[in-house]
C-alpha cells in the first residue's frame, strides 16, 4: 500500500496500521501535524470496502482537524483514527480495549474523541486502555459536542448573514435545513427562537415532522432543499452537499452549516463565488464541538470560556469574509490559506 505517493498524503507526520489478532481489530491512526500541540480527532468506525478506502479517508480527515483546531485557535494538532469494521455488528468492547492499546501506544501524539460509528459509552471502554480520550464529558455532563457544535454554526451563520446579506438580525431571515440530526435540530431551535423562519427537511419522515411542528416550520422533501425559496442554506447532513448541480439551483445568497466537508470539489468554491453566494468554510463554522472538547482537558473548565470561544468563529469568519472580498478569493481558499499560516508558525 502506497502512502507517500498517496493523492491525500499530505506530508502527515505519522500514519500507524495496527491490527488485534483476538479482537479482530484492524485500525489506522493518522497523525497529521502536531505543531500547535498534540492531534486530536475523531475514531470513525465504518466498514471500508477496502482498506485503501480506509487510508483516504484517514488521511484526508485527519488534515481537515489540522485546519479546524488551527483556525479555532486550539493548541491543538490534526489526527483521525479509522477501524475497519460494522459499528452495529462488530464493535466488541475486546475491539475498543485493542484500539485503546493501540492510541496508547502512541504515548499522547494522538488523542480520539467520538465520530461516526463511535459513541459516548465506547469512549468509555477505549479509557480503560488509555488515558488520551477526550469526548468523555465534563463533572458528569454528557460528552455529545452537538449543542456545542451547533451554537459555533449559529455565530458563523450570523457573521456571514452580516458579510453576505448586510443584515445584523436574523428575524425572518428564511433558512433551509438539511438534516435534521443531532447538529441540525439544536441549529433549528436556536435559529427559531432568534426570529428566523425555518425550511427543514431530512429522510427520517418522522423525525422531521415533530421538529417542524415544534417550530412552525415548513417542510421540504430531501430532494427538493437546493430550490427552497430561502435567504441561507444550511448543510447539516452528509458531505458532498455542494455539488456543481447543487450550486446551480440555490436560491439562498448565504451557504453556512455543520456538515463536514461539504464541497463535493475544491472547485465548487469558485461556482459559489460566481454566483454572488457567500460559502462559510465549514470546518471553521463546525468547530464549536471540538472547542468544547479541547476545554474538557483543562483543569479551569468553565462553561461561559467554554462559549466565549466558540463564540470567537463569529469573528475569524469576519475576518476571512473581509479578507477574501479585498483579495478576491473565495472564502475556503482564505480560510485553507490563514490556517497554514497559524500551524506552519505554531
Ligand atoms: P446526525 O447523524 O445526528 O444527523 C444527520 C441527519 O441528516 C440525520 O437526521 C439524517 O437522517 C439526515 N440525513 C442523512 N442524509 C440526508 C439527506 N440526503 N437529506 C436530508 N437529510 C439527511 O449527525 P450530526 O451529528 O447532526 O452531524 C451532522 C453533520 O455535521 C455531519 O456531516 C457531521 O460530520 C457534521 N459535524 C457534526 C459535529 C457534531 O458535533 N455532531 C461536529 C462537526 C461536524
């Protein structure tokens, strides 16, 4: 298997195979850049067709934490752990124990936290193993980063309502939904209570349904959100939302949502652009659960830090909005650009 010809390798310090031959376990942890402190990022739990579908996708979400914490201000690196296996049907707590052993062994570089396929309770198996977990929650708080996650979205959604829309208050501004999951729904009520008139859709019927009567919202079928007659589109579902075709068919001037990688291609940036569209990069609007996290392994936890920082994307998205309208650029290109500059400088 090739990694330093790989089209994601991207000059990652460390990329580690382990196996368990008694649990099963087949894993790779990708450690990116560890400059501004130690890589934190998810353990994603899904069966790869392959395992070189696995290293793709290691690699290359592992450089994305590199560009989060950077631009969160976190004095924190990049790094990603996949396992190769079912989450619903093979993860045995002998598996999780095998992936604690394996994150301990790389004495802290690199510190897992929740991502999908990996739960609260399977962090707590892994911390039998090693102590470099994060995501366990706070004085017997829950450890779901999503209310965190989607307050960061609402702060970005407001900056780039102000870049993009020229308005500071967002009652009945028309926002589009994509998904209403654990990010989306509290993006919803938060966006509901400040005034906002909410277009929601999601392919769980039922789910949806109860949070649009909850809120008074309209409902759109999935494959209709892209024409929604809104003011923002907000992706809170899958990746890949903002495809060419996509592109063309939004009426919203504003794209801000949680959703992780959200350009299907780098180019997309540049459509948007054209369009007269303001992208907000998603990886600065989506910091806010990882900012949350990075708090829980300070002794000085508080609550009210705790959202003064994830307020913070609120203003390093003016910044990169203000930027990229002086350069000319489109603000994932800003965004990439800043972030370089804060980690190769960490
Ligand atoms: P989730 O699984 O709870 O919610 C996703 C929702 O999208 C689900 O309700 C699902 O039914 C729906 N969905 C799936 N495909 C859809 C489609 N084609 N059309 C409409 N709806 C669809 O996930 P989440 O935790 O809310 O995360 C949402 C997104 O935000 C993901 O891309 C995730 O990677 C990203 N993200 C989440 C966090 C976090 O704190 N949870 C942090 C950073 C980024």
């Amino acid at each position: 298997m090739l990694v330093f010809d790989h089209p994601e390798f991207d000059h990652h310090q460390q990329v580690v195979f382990g196996s368990d031959e008694a649990s099963g376990l087949r894993a790779i942890i990708a450690i990116h850049d560890t400059h501004r402190g130690p890589a934190l990022g998810g353990l994603r739990i899904f069966p790869y067709a392959s395992e070189a579908d696995a290293l793709t996708d290691v690699l290359r979400l592992s450089r994305g934490m590199t560009y989060k914490s950077a631009l969160a201000d976190l004095p924190l690196g990049g790094g990603k752990a996949v396992i190769i296996a079912d989450p619903r049907r093979d993860k045995r707590p002998e598996l999780l124990r095998a992936m604690g052993r394996l994150i301990d062994s790389l004495s802290g570089h690199y510190i897992t936290a929740e991502d999908s396929g990996s739960s609260e309770a399977d962090m707590q198996i892994i911390a039998e193993r090693t102590d470099h977990v994060g995501g366990l929650g706070h004085n017997g708080r829950s450890g779901d980063p999503s209310p965190f996650t989607a307050h960061g979205v609402f702060c970005a959604l407001k900056s780039a309502v102000r870049h993009g829309l020229g308005r500071d208050d967002l009652g009945e501004l028309r926002v589009a939904i994509q998904g209403v999951g654990h990010v989306g729904a509290h993006l919803a009520r938060q966006l509901h209570e400040a005034g906002a008139q909410l277009v929601l859709t999601d392919v769980d019927r039922d789910a949806l349904g109860r949070l649009a009567d909850e809120l008074d919202a309209e409902v759109s079928a999935p494959e209709s959100i892209a024409d929604a007659e809104v003011d923002v589109f907000a992706p809170c579902a899958m990746g890949a939302a903002l495809t060419p075709a996509v592109v063309e068919r939004l009426k919203a001037r504003v794209v801000c949502g949680a959703a992780n990688n959200q350009l299907a291609e780098p180019d997309v940036a540049r459509l948007l652009r054209e369009r007269g569209i303001l992208y907000t990069p998603d990886y600065v609007a989506n910091a806010g659960g990882v900012i949350e996290i990075a708090w829980q392994r300070r002794e000085d936890y508080r609550r009210e830090d705790v959202m003064a920082h994830i307020e913070g994307i609120g203003a390093t998205l003016d910044e990169i909005f203000r930027r990229a309208e002086r350069e000319g650029l489109s603000p994932a290109q800003v965004a990439d650009d800043l972030a370089r500059e804060r980690f190769r400088a960490g």
